[in-house]
C-alpha cells in the first residue's frame, strides 16, 4: 500500500531567496476582506451593554424622596454632603442603568424639577430612586 506525500513528507520547508518572510501580523491581514460576518463585532458589543427596566417607586419610597428634597431646598447649611441613587436611560438601547452619585447638594431647581449638585450634575427628579442625606461620604 502506497502512503500519501511519502515522497514529499521529509522535504526541508522551501525559503525564498529572493524575498523576505512576511512577517505574521502581515499574514493574518491579508485574511481581513474575507471576514464573514461584517458587522457581528458590532452587534455584540451593542447585546453586551447591561441594560435594566427603571423601577416603580412605592409610595413610601416617593414620600422618601420628597422629604429630603424638601429637606435640602429649607436647609441654609452649605456643602450638605448627599448620595443619590438615579437611572440614567440608554440612548441605543430600551432601559438603562441605575448609578450612585455622591457629593455636595448645590440647589434645587423647583420649576424643571432638577436637583444640582456642587460639580455641576443634573438629576431630574423623576429618575431618582434614594436620596440620602449623609455626613460620612
């Protein structure tokens, strides 16, 4: 029985002469435009981000709120030090995701209904889930 390439099996690698080895990151390029699925790195990458559905306050949780807000609208002290957790809504996506400021309580715009803090943040006041009033942040 003849086995296949036993002629050519023990051969030494063929080299150029005349041209210089690729080098490898020059040799995987070269399989680039035949990527299948254009796109799909994309598209993953959108599925990736953590998204969440923005929550119904309980009416206990809302009167919370409330009190601290009217808290610190009275309140003449400066650099009230508060931690407020708000969702922030996704631009792409359906939801979006509940983050944790904490920092000085600048004012309280009633009129648009926006809490400000010290740097500049804007909070609404219909996408803050807990406000606390804290003097070890």
């Amino acid at each position: 029985m003849i086995k296949k390439y036993e002629d050519i099996i023990n051969l030494p690698h063929h080299t150029s002469k005349k041209h210089k080895p690729m080098p490898i990151i020059n040799r995987a390029a070269q399989f680039c435009p035949f990527m299948a699925l254009t796109g799909y790195d994309a598209a993953i990458k959108y599925t990736e981000l953590y998204t969440e559905e923005k929550v119904m306050l309980s009416d206990d949780t809302i009167n919370n709120i409330n009190r601290c807000l009217s808290t610190l609208e009275q309140s003449s002290e400066k650099n009230i030090k508060i931690r407020v957790t708000y969702f922030i809504k996704h631009t792409k996506k359906e939801g979006g995701v509940y983050v944790e400021k904490a920092g000085y309580f600048q004012k309280i715009d009633a009129y648009e209904s926006i809490l400000y803090f010290s740097d500049g943040t804007k909070i609404p006041f219909c996408d803050i889930k807990e406000i606390k009033i804290d003097s070890s942040i």
